[in-house]
C-alpha cells in the first residue's frame, strides 16, 4: 500500500500537468489578430451568388443629417448597396437596397424599428 498523503500528490500533480498541456494546446491553437479580423470580414461578406435580396423603403422626411448618415454607415457596414431617390415637392424619399439575406434582414430591422424618424 502507498501513503495516502503520496497518492494524493501524484493525483495533484497529473491535474496540474493535465491542465498546463490543455493551456499550451489552447494557446498553440489561438487565432493571431489578423486571422480574427480575417475572420470577422469574412462572415460579413455574404455569398450573393445563391440569393440576393432586394427592399425598398419610402421614407416621408430624409433631409436630417443624423438619419442620411445612418443609412449610408449602415449600409456600407453591411455591404447593401443601392441608392437614395428624393423629391422635393411633396418631400418623400426612396430608399432602394440589395444585398445578402442576412444584411437586408438586419436592415430593414435599422430603418423600420431602430431608426427614430420622427425625433430627429
């Protein structure tokens, strides 16, 4: 029979290596910064070769500097393009789009419940 105070160190310290080597691997295996932006761009950029999508927005007042920046930013962010339509008399814009499935979803979510249009 062993010393139970010798069994106990020889468990502590096959933990200890255990645990130091899951560390290592972790570390070894770490995306450098440039793989994480790498990364981060990549899942931005959607496939639109499968499917493309397309919204249309009419907008009654889009003179405001804060909503114009809004919707350029966010549609460059979300790589939408398309352009703006405006009319003086009666003062009314349209906002055309196209883009991937995901970035027109998170879009129409900016221009129909995020964007505040009537405070501005």
């Amino acid at each position: 029979f062993l010393d139970p105070s010798q069994m106990e160190k020889k468990v502590a310290d096959q933990i200890q290596a255990r645990e130091k080597a899951h560390m290592e691997r972790n570390e070894a295996a770490k995306a450098t910064k440039e793989q994480r932006a790498e990364k981060r761009a990549r899942k931005l950029h959607e496939d639109t070769s499968q499917a493309l999508s397309v919204a249309i927005f009419y907008v009654k007042d889009m003179s405001h500097t804060y909503h114009r920046t809004k919707v350029d930013m966010n549609a460059q962010q979300n790589n939408i393009t398309g352009g703006v339509l405006e009319c003086m008399k009666p003062p009314l814009a349209c906002v055309i789009c196209e883009g991937g499935p995901k970035a027109i979803k998170r879009y129409i979510r900016l221009m129909t419940v995020r964007m505040k249009w009537k405070g501005a």
